[in-house]
C-alpha cells in the first residue's frame, strides 16, 4: 500500500472516531442534560485539541508519524475506560476530554503527512481526493451510530471512538519518517520554531478562513442532528446526501481547486454552506431538506480540500509540523466556539435561533478573512488565477 492511501485511511479512521461524536448529544439529551451541559461536552473535546496541537506537531517532528497514531490509539483506550469507571456527567466529560486528545495529535500528523506527501503541482486534485476521507465517515459512521442510537445499543455506540482509532494505530505501520519526506535542500534546515509560523505571510488570512469555515461546519455537524429530530425528520438523509455530493465533486471535479483561487472559492464555499443551512433549518419535508444537503454538499465538497490545501500553500516543508499544528488549531477554534456561543445563545432563543445566528456570522468573518489573504505579500502565487 503506498503511502498517500496508508494518509487516506488513516485521514479517514480518525475522522470517522470525530465523526461518531456528532452524536452525542443525543446520547446527552437522552440522559436529560441541558444544552448549556451539551454545549460544554462538546466544547471540550475541541478545547483539549486546541490545547494537544502544539504537542501533536512535537511528537510529528520527535516520534513520526506512527509514534503520534499509535498514542492515539493507547488514549482512546483510556477514553473509553473512563467513561465506563466514572459515573455521570463527569465521566461523559472525561471521554470528550481524552478523544480531544487523541484528535488533537493524530490530525497533526495525518495533516503534516498530506502536506509532505503530495506535491505542490497536484496539490489541488489529491488534495480533493483526500478530502473524500473526510467525509466518507458521513455515510458510514453516522448512520451506523443513529442505528445503534435508536435501537438502543448506546454502550456500542460509546465503543465506536475507541475501535476506529485503533484501525488508524494499525494502518500507520510502514510509514515513513517525516525527515524522509522532506527534499535535500530543504532537509540540510532544522525544523522550523513557532516564531516562525506566527511571521510566515499568510498565518493571520489562513486563520481567519479556516475558523470561518470551522465555525460552519461544527455547528451543522454537531447541532443538525439534535435540531432535525425534533421536527421528525432525518439527519442521517441530510448526512449521507451531503456525503454523497461530496464525494462525486471530489472523485470527479477536482480541477476546481486548481484553477479558481483557493482564498476566493474558500469564501464562497462557506457563503453556500451557510445559506444551505438556514433554509435547511426551516424546511419541513424531507425532499427539501435533501435538497438543501445537495447545496451544503457542493459547499462542503470543494471546502474541505480548499482549506486543508491552504495550510501547505503558506508554510514550506520545514515549518509543516508546526504550520499543520497553527491549521488546526484554527480549525479547533471554529468546533471549540461554536458549542459555547450557542450553548449560551440557545438558554434564551431556542436552537435554531441559536445555529442561524451562527450560519449568518459568516457572511461577515468569511470575507474578512478573503480580505486579509489579498493583502499578503506574495498574493500574486495564491491569486495566481486572478487578474490583479
């Protein structure tokens, strides 16, 4: 197996353990939390791997790839045993830290992998197919966990997290180091500091859109399915539609990437998304909420590649652990924020209220952030479609 299929799998191991949590606040709900106690849980997860980046691109530089993936895999072990040992909320609140953890420094090093892995001249098309990994876990993960979820197989649901990390640890053998990825010139340089990432043109943009684009998608990920079920409807059918339009536009689409401007189709991308979700919220039949899952699927299927492309289009192989760690960690930010605020919101508006004030945020922090990327020094290689 080459090494750009052993990143996919992996990409996709870890996403759907991600994936699987999208779900959980059904599990909490069940239990009779309210969405304040829902919004933390959440939260939490993308707080600790928020907190874990910095370690993730250490261990990428120090232990390699396999190292990182298969501490992954001892942490959701603990994740899962702690659920089980420490009653109550507690407990659920223990699981979410831990799995934040292991998100945390496995997305660092499948992240720096990608970027070291695939050049910069089919950066736009691989990356599209390896975004196909990424959204995969919507048709399998998720309606797998709403089937246990509604036949009442909670306890296996609550095991998945741990199983699908272990198949990440397991894919990771074989390999290669970081420092063997990284060409001759380019590997007679020490690794990069984090003073470094903070002055590399483009940080600050990068930031920006990724946490737009994150603030997004956690907040129908995370949300959707609780908001949905009330009205009687489907998530899954929203999910597994959405999936689906993704991975066509990935398996067959990709040139897109590669001939409109990264920054720019970024931006419209999340503008989709963000109106796919406010008609989504206020659609009553399942026809249209499959249609709005077409529209947040075309959104969603040229994003996702757009932003994981961007990290590698700002930092050069030498600062990729540390540039991959500032990456995620935007995105970190958009799934930590967006729990809390509506969390917050929701006590005194009601959930939908609450997610479209979210939706609507974007049309605003989106081209702020495309704004920011036309003020870059070098913008004439990132808008090297445009007429300047």
């Amino acid at each position: 197996m080459t090494v750009f299929w052993r990143c996919f799998l992996a990409a996709y191991f870890i996403q759907a353990m991600l994936a699987a949590g999208f779900l959980f606040p059904v599990v909490l709900s069940a239990e009779g939390y309210s969405m304040t106690a829902i919004g933390w849980a959440m939260a939490l997860l993308n707080l600790t791997a928020i907190a874990s980046r910095p370690l993730g691109g250490w261990a990428t530089e120090k232990k390699g790839f396999k190292g990182c993936l298969m501490l992954s895999g001892v942490l959701s072990l603990i994740a899962t045993a702690a659920l089980w040992l420490i009653p109550g909320l507690p407990g659920a609140l223990t699981f979410r830290i831990v799995l934040g953890a292991v998100g945390g420094i496995a997305m660092v090093a499948v992240s720096t992998l990608q970027g070291l892995v695939i050049p910069e001249k089919q950066r736009g098309r691989l990356f599209a197919i390896m975004g196909i990994a990424y959204v995969i876990p919507q048709l399998t993960v998720i309606p797998v966990g709403e089937w246990l979820l509604d036949g009442g197989r909670t306890w296996l649901y609550l095991m998945l997290p741990m199983l699908l990390t272990l198949s990440a640890s397991a894919v990771s053998r074989g390999l290669p180091a970081p420092e063997d990825l990284r060409d001759e010139l380019d590997r007679s340089q020490p690794w990069g500091s984090w003073r470094e990432c903070l002055n590399t043109p483009g940080t600050l943009a990068m930031i920006i859109t990724l946490t737009s684009f994150s603030m997004m998608n956690s907040t129908t990920l995370q949300y959707f399915p609780l908001a949905i079920r009330e009205k009687g409807l489907s998530a899954s059918l929203f999910f597994t539609v959405n999936a689906g339009t993704c991975v066509i536009l990935r398996s067959f689409g990709t040139s897109i990437v590669d001939r409109i401007p990264r920054p720019v189709l970024g931006t419209v991308c999340i503008t989709i998304m963000a109106s796919a979700l406010t008609v989504a919220l206020k659609t009553s039949s399942q026809t249209g909420l499959a249609l709005c899952a077409v529209a947040y699927g075309i959104g969603m299927g040229y994003g996702f590649p757009v932003m994981i492309a961007l990290i590698p289009d700002v930092y050069p192989p030498r600062l990729m652990p540390k540039g991959s760690s500032m990456g995620m960690l935007a995105m970190d930010l958009g799934f930590a924020l967006s729990p809390l605020a509506i969390g917050a919101i929701s006590a005194s508006f009601g959930l939908e209220r609450a997610m479209l004030s979210m939706a609507w945020a974007q049309y605003a922090i989106a081209p702020a952030g495309l704004l920011m990327w036309r003020k870059k020094p070098n913008k004439k290689e990132i808008f090297k479609c445009w007429i300047i």
